[in-house]
C-alpha cells in the first residue's frame, strides 16, 4: 500500500490534484494500446484510438529552449498515427508560459477547477437516493455496461467505449488495486458511472456521469461519496477531483475547495 498523505496545507493538496491522474501511467503500462514515455522532464502516452484522452501529456518541466522542439515531437507523434491529443498543464508546469505556446500551434484551452476535500467532513454513511444501488464493478459483464453508461452519459462514440473496455480489462478487478470502477442502478437498470483512482497518497475521483433522464437527482453526489467513503474505510485522508462546469456546485456542496486551477489543451490536427 502507498503511503498515504498527512500533510493538509495547500501546497501539499495542489500538488496532490496534480499528481493524483499521474497513478494512470503505471496502468497504462500494462495496456498494450499504450506506448508510455516517463521521465522527470516529460510524461506522455499515446495509441492509436482517434481520442485525446488515450494520447496525453500528463507532465511537463522543460527548459524554455527545449519546449518548443518537445511540442512540436508531440505533435509529430499524433501525426503519425492520425490522432488527437490533450496537454495537460497546471501549477507546477514548467515553463510558464506553455500555454501561450501551445495556443499558438492550434491547441483548444478548457479551463478546469483543481479541488479538494478531507475525507473526514464526509458522513459516516452515505444517504442514497431513492432505489439507488451502488456497485463495483467486478467481472466483463458489468464493465462493458460501465463503459456503454459512461459513453452515453458523455455522448461519446462507441470506439471510445471500447477503449475503455480493453483498457480497464487490462488493469483487472482486485479490489485491492488502486483504479476502481463503480456502476449506480435504478431498479435493476444502469444509470450512473465513476472511478476511484488511489494514487500520490490520496482518492481521486474520476468518471462521475449520470444518463440525462435521471439528473438532479442526487445520483452525482452518491457516485463520488462512496468510493470517497470507501478510501476513508482504508485510511485515506483526502479525496481530489477535476471538476466540470456541471459539477462544480455540487462538489462544493459535499465540502470539496478549489485549490487550483487545471487546463486541458486540446489539439485536433486540424
């Protein structure tokens, strides 16, 4: 088990957010889509889906003379194989003024809020929603209904369900590893998606969607408090999310901060 974070200033819970998505490159690395590059000066991966989220760069501390030349390997990368990607940037990206780089080769900016909470401001049981059950996700069956639920919620294309499939196949179901899956039901029927990431000491939460006819429900909420429950069960002292434009009253509700703000670059090859 890793070791689990102590230290609640607010520069510990930034590099926390930023750090936590940075747990996915070990599991990449048993993808055999992926092909991983991991040093201290830049982490990316890509494969050959047509999707940003499967070709990123995760991590970037270069010199001001050696970014321009990194960016332009990167796109020469998504070139080759006729694929999308998204930069990832936050506080600790060097240099500083990458954004304003990438901006200028066509990269598309989306800004996100970096957020936290200590785990111990959850309550002690999770109050569900009326017939909501909540499950991990345990066998093929019940993840590629994940995959299809996840998809569906965020209208994207089947192929992308499919990625997700083979890529958390490939991780497995021991409930003891750090990426988790959960599926909500409404009376026998899928409804809402998340994941559970336990990484840099802290759970973060991932994947939380709700199909549009059963939004407003409270259906969010639950998603990402029992996993969040879950990790507090275990030990962990903070959970730590990227929140949508959506999602950002709700998790402020459940005691969530923004501590910072995360930006996704995303370039198209158009």
């Amino acid at each position: 088990m890793e070791k689990i974070m102590t230290d609640l200033s607010k520069s510990s819970l930034v590099a926390a957010i930023e750090s936590n998505q940075l747990g996915f490159i070990p599991l990449f690395k048993g993808w055999s889509q992926a092909e991983i590059h991991d040093t201290p000066e830049l982490m990316w991966s890509i494969t050959d889906i047509p999707f940003p989220l499967f070709n990123s760069v995760l991590r970037t501390s270069l010199s001001t003379e050696t970014t321009d030349d990194a960016i332009d390997a990167a796109i020469a990368r998504c070139q080759s194989k006729n694929v999308p990607m998204v930069w990832w940037t936050g506080p600790s990206t060097q240099p500083s003024d990458l954004g304003a780089r990438l901006g200028a080769r066509g990269f598309q900016a989306t800004e996100v809020p970096g957020m936290a909470t200590e785990l111990n401001s959850l309550p002690e049981k999770v109050e569900l929603p009326e017939s909501l059950v909540i499950k991990l996700v345990e066998s093929d069956e019940e993840l590629e209904i994940w995959c299809r639920v996840l998809c569906t919620a965020l209208e994207m294309p089947d192929f992308v369900a499919d990625a997700f499939f083979d890529f958390s196949k490939s991780v497995g179901f021991d409930p003891h590893l750090p990426y988790r899956n959960y599926l909500g039901y409404l009376k026998d029927v899928a409804v809402a998606t998340s994941s559970l990431l336990l990484a840099a000491g802290v759970a973060g939460i991932y994947n939380v969607t709700t199909l549009k006819a059963e939004r407003r429900k409270g259906i969010g909420t639950a998603m990402t408090a029992v996993p969040l429950v879950e990790a507090r069960s275990i030990g962990y002292r903070v959970g730590t999310l990227h929140s949508s434009e959506s999602g950002f009253r709700v998790y402020r509700n459940m005691g969530f901060k923004e501590y910072c703000k995360i930006i996704q670059y995303v370039w198209s090859g158009d």
